[in-house]
C-alpha cells in the first residue's frame, strides 16, 4: 500500500495534489475483502455469541449489518470485562493497530490498568474499517455495555 500510494503521489505531483489519505485507500483496497466475510462464518460467531450470552447473563455483544445485511462491525465485552471496567475504567486505551485476521479487518482493543498496573482488556471487537461512522457506532455500543459510565 506505501509504494503504490507513493506512486500515485508521484503521478499527480505530491501528496498535496491527493484527493485522498493512505488510510482511504486502505479502506478502499480491503472494502471488498472485508465485505466477503462468509454466511457460515458470521453464523459460527453469532451462534457463539448467543451461546455466551445464555451461559454467562453478563456477556455483551453488538453486531452491526451494513445495507446488504452482512456483518459489518462487531463488538463484545464479557462480564469480566465489565466489572474490570467498572473498577479501573478512570482511564481507557483503544487501539486497532494489531491486524492478523485473514479478512484484514481492524482488531480493536480497549484497555486500561488495574492497581497493581496490570493490563485490563475492557471489550474488543472486530471492525469493517476505520471510518467515522464505524467508531460512532463502537464507541455508541461499548457506551451501552458499560452502561453509559465514561472513563
């Protein structure tokens, strides 16, 4: 993706002449790779996630489907996650930099620290991209788990 954004740069003669960012076009270049998820896949996760929250009435999740009904963004918090948060969520950290799934959608992780400094993950989920209505809606849903408590 850097060499060929570079290559663009060049063509139109500099960044600045860009009608785009990097991180557009990497959203561009994986929308249909992410959009592939298949049914049986989507299926295995919500099943889990039916099956979890059955098990453990303190489990969490939220699934957004985009206009073609496939899943778009996913995000989940177990009753660990929860009552960790509810402790130590003064201070939140959320990152979607570790990307290994092979659909080459953003693993986001919130996290903070308990007080013997030891990380806490408070919720994760798996995004479509890193666009502003895909973090309205993440942010909107780990909100509704935490039952609306801010850091």
């Amino acid at each position: 993706l850097r060499s060929s954004y570079q290559l663009l740069a060049e063509c139109a003669g500099g960044y600045e002449n860009l009608t785009f960012t990097k991180c557009d076009q990497k959203n561009h270049l994986n929308k249909n790779r992410q959009k592939t998820m298949s049914r049986g896949e989507a299926t295995f996760l919500m099943d889990y996630f039916q099956d979890q929250k059955e098990k453990y009435p303190g489990f969490f999740y939220a699934v957004e489907v985009d206009c073609e009904e496939k899943v778009a963004n996913i995000f989940w918090a177990d009753s660990r996650m929860r009552e960790d948060y509810a402790l130590f969520g003064d201070s939140v950290s959320f990152d979607t930099t570790f990307r290994t799934n092979k659909h080459f959608r953003p693993l986001g992780m919130f996290v903070g620290f308990n007080h013997h400094r030891q990380t806490c993950v408070f919720g994760a989920c798996l995004l479509y991209d890193e666009t502003t209505p895909s973090f309205e809606w993440l942010f909107e849903a780990f909100s509704r788990c935490m039952k609306r408590k801010l850091p």
